[in-house]
C-alpha cells in the first residue's frame, strides 16, 4: 500500500525535485517480484545485511500485532538535490495510507 501510493505520486514528487527510492532487507529477486507484482517502477535497494538500514536508524524494535520484534522501522528521508536531509517521516508520523500527501503536503507548504 505505501509503496503504490508513493508511485501514485511519483510524477508530482518529480516535478517538486525528488525521487523515490526504497530500501528492504529482502533479497533482490524478491524485491523484483513485489515490484513486479506492484507495478513499481522505482529503485529498490537490497540490504540483506541491514546496514543501511541500521545506518538510516531504520532497523530496531517495533510493535507488530502486540508482539515486540525486530525489524525495518518505516522511515521517509526527504534529502535534497544537495543531498542535504530537509526532513525525516518517523514511523510515527507515517499514516500509510496517505503518506504521498503528507509529503507533498511538506514540499508545498
């Protein structure tokens, strides 16, 4: 559901000067089956080792379905063309369903 609605608004986060990239712990033969699957169309980075993803603050402790477990918090980084970090969504503030919005909704304020 995030990533579809993300690519839902790929075009508007273009022309605002952003792109999308996504990060998963997935292996990549599984990350182009999902993207398949989805019809995304945008870079998906494999981090089987957590990494980056540990690196990013993305990979800890959360809540699924009243279980504590470990795993990829859902984290929105808007970086710049500097490459600069303007803000970041924490798992918090994400609201799945709408998150494209919440996005544009920053970019546009």
């Amino acid at each position: 559901m995030h990533s579809r609605g993300l690519f839902a608004h790929k075009e508007e986060l273009a022309a605002a000067g952003y792109a999308i990239i996504g990060v998963s712990k997935d292996k990549q033969a599984l990350q182009k089956k999902f993207a398949d699957a989805q019809g995304l169309q945008f870079p998906l980075i494999a981090d089987t080792e957590t990494t980056l993803l540990q690196e990013l603050g993305c990979w800890g402790e959360k809540v699924a379905c009243g279980r504590k477990t470990i795993g990829i918090l859902r984290t929105t980084y808007l970086v710049n063309e500097e490459g600069v970090i303007e803000k970041i969504f924490t798992p918090k503030e994400i609201k799945t369903k709408i998150h494209a919005e919440q996005i544009l909704d920053y970019i546009n304020k």
